[in-house]
C-alpha cells in the first residue's frame, strides 16, 4: 500500500472531475485504497465468450477450420472463462500448425494452460508478489489432483497442522485456523484459487 500512498500524494485534488481506473486481481485492494465505492468486479467469461474470443484471436474474420472446431471448443471450454488462461493457450496455439493430432494433445491435457510457457511464466510472476506468509500455502495446492473440488475446512487444518500458519505470539489452535481461512481468503482475492460453492 506503500506505493499506492506515494501515487496519490502526487495527484491534484482539484476536483476537476478526472478519474483513475485502477486494476487489479486482487479484490480487497480497492478497499485498502479508500476507492471501494465505486468498484466493478470482472466475472469469468462464459464458454461461449471464451470460444468467441479464442476464434477472432486465432482465425480473425476467416473462422475456424470444420476439422479443429470440435476440438478447438473443448479447449476452450477448458480454459473455464479465465482469460489469462485463454492468452497462454493461443500463445501456445498461434505458434504451431493448425493439426488436429497437436490440437488433440493440448485439449487431452487437463490444464491446457499449463503446457504454455506463458501461462507458467505469468503464474511465476504472480507468485513472486505474493506476500511470503502466503507462498507454502498456495504450493500445497501442488499436493492435490488439478480439477478437482477441496473442502475448505480440510485445506485450511491441513495448512495449521504443516506449520504454514503461524502467529507472532502462542495462539490457541482456533485462531490458527481462523488465520488460515483469512490467508485462504487472501490467495481467491488475489484469484488464485477458484471457489466451486
């Protein structure tokens, strides 16, 4: 929050009516500004979105091929409305040739967005802005099958029963898991984590 105070002690108040759009995937960080009054949360596109956009970005006004449209929809599907996850999959896409057996692979593949270099370098880069108390406990997802559901409540006494939530002073086991559910509250503000139900 360091920076965002040295931003906005430069900026007039003149009330002339300018504005400031600020982004972030981080949810809570309009509240940390004072901004919260006007905020707009960004919903996951929808399948039919995604594949709309995946097909303009890879095949512009020309549409896509019969043969790769099945397949391509899958892909699509996959990506589940996450749009960084849609960027790696045509970074991926764009640079091979357009063949149903390569095509097939990458949908085979349970996190299409995962096989991009751009999608793991995107991710790496994330991960490094993430508060270090927050690090092991976003790694520990690395311990469960990718796609599926995980209860809350088993994550979060799985991370206190590691060691990964810790207290400056002997805090009682309930407010270990209440710290835990406060750091997995931070790792889906910060879109790290897709909440199921």
């Amino acid at each position: 929050m360091g920076a965002w105070d040295s931003i906005r002690q430069s900026l007039p108040r003149d009330r002339n009516g300018s504005r400031i759009a600020l982004t972030s995937q981080n949810h809570n960080l309009a509240l940390q500004t004072g901004l919260a009054y006007n905020t707009h949360l960004l919903s996951p596109f929808t399948d039919e979105k995604s594949w709309k956009y995946l097909e303009e970005m890879l095949f512009h006004t020309h549409g896509c091929p019969d043969n790769l449209l099945d397949v391509a929809k899958k892909i699509a599907r996959k990506c589940k409305g996450l749009l960084l996850a849609i960027v790696a999959i045509l970074a991926l896409l764009q640079k091979e040739e357009r063949n149903l057996d390569f095509w097939g692979r990458i949908e085979e593949n349970s996190n299409p967005g995962i096989a991009s270099k751009g999608y793991r370098d995107i991710l790496e880069r994330s991960y490094k802005h993430l508060p270090d108390h927050l690090k092991p406990c976003f790694l520990y997802f690395g311990a469960f099958q990718a796609g599926k559901a995980i209860s809350a409540q088993k994550l979060t006494l799985l991370w206190v029963a590691e060691g990964f939530i810790r207290t400056t002073e002997m805090g009682s086991m309930e407010s270990l898991e209440v710290l835990a559910k406060d750091y997995l509250m931070e790792l889906i503000n910060r879109s790290f984590v897709d909440v199921t139900e």
